[in-house]
C-alpha cells in the first residue's frame, strides 16, 4: 500500500514536472513494530521525495532519539537493544545499536577534547570511559 502511494505520488510529479522515472532504490524503516523494506521510486533529476516516507522518516527520527535519551541516562546497548525489542518487536543486536550512536560518539568526542568553560565548577566523568577525573577549581 505504501509503494502504491509513492508511485502514486511519483506519476503526479512526473506530470507537474516534466521529470521522468527512473527506477526505485531500497529503503527500510521501522514503523509500528514493524520493519518495513520499501521499494522507493525515483527521478531522473532525483527531486523527487514521497510525502509518506517523509512521515515515517519523522517516526523514525522520534526512536532515535528515544534510543539517545535512553544512552545518556547510562543504559548499555544490550538493553536498549532489549527495550526497543519490547515496543518495536524486533531485535537488535548490540553493534546495531551502536552503529545508531556512532554520530553522538563523535560530539561526544569532541566535547571531551575541547576547553572547559569557566563556569564548569566541577567536572565529574563516568568510571566507564577509562579517563582520568578532572578537578577545576
């Protein structure tokens, strides 16, 4: 049904620009505990985006940032893993997950190289990333 839309979608962008079609390119997206393998369609120009996808990319944009939150508040990738088996219905495993935080590694990174503001009183780092702790007085 949703491939029926897109293409659906794609004949009246074709129409209204002049665009051609130009085959499709698979996606997978998590959408009500399920995980969806779609075959979106493309352009020529490649300007085209379905509206659908758009609604489910924001749905999906939501578990990411669910899976952020559950990380920083000191969860492991396991059970992450685990929660997001509970409300998705699907399993991930522990480098799926991590392949989620690979971006927020990296501000976390480079939050850790960078000068401490003066107004950092005291600096307190989590035991679990084998640095020492500093003190700023």
């Amino acid at each position: 049904m949703i491939e029926a839309i897109m293409e659906s979608e794609r004949q009246v962008y074709k129409e209204e620009t002049g665009d051609v079609g130009n085959g499709y390119r698979p996606r997978r997206i998590i959408y009500d505990r399920l995980v969806l393998s779609l075959r979106v369609p493309r352009t020529r120009f490649t300007n085209f985006y379905p509206m659908i996808l758009a609604i489910l990319s924001q749905w999906e944009e939501e578990a990411k940032e669910m899976a952020f939150k559950l990380y920083s508040m000191g969860l492991t990738t396991e059970q992450i893993g685990d929660i997001f088996e509970t409300l998705y219905g699907r399993s991930y495993s522990k480098s799926q997950i991590s392949k989620i935080f690979s971006g927020a590694s990296q501000i976390v990174k480079q939050w850790l190289d960078g000068p401490l503001n003066w107004y950092y009183p005291i600096v307190y780092i989590d035991a679990t990333l084998s640095i020492p702790v500093v003190e700023v007085r």
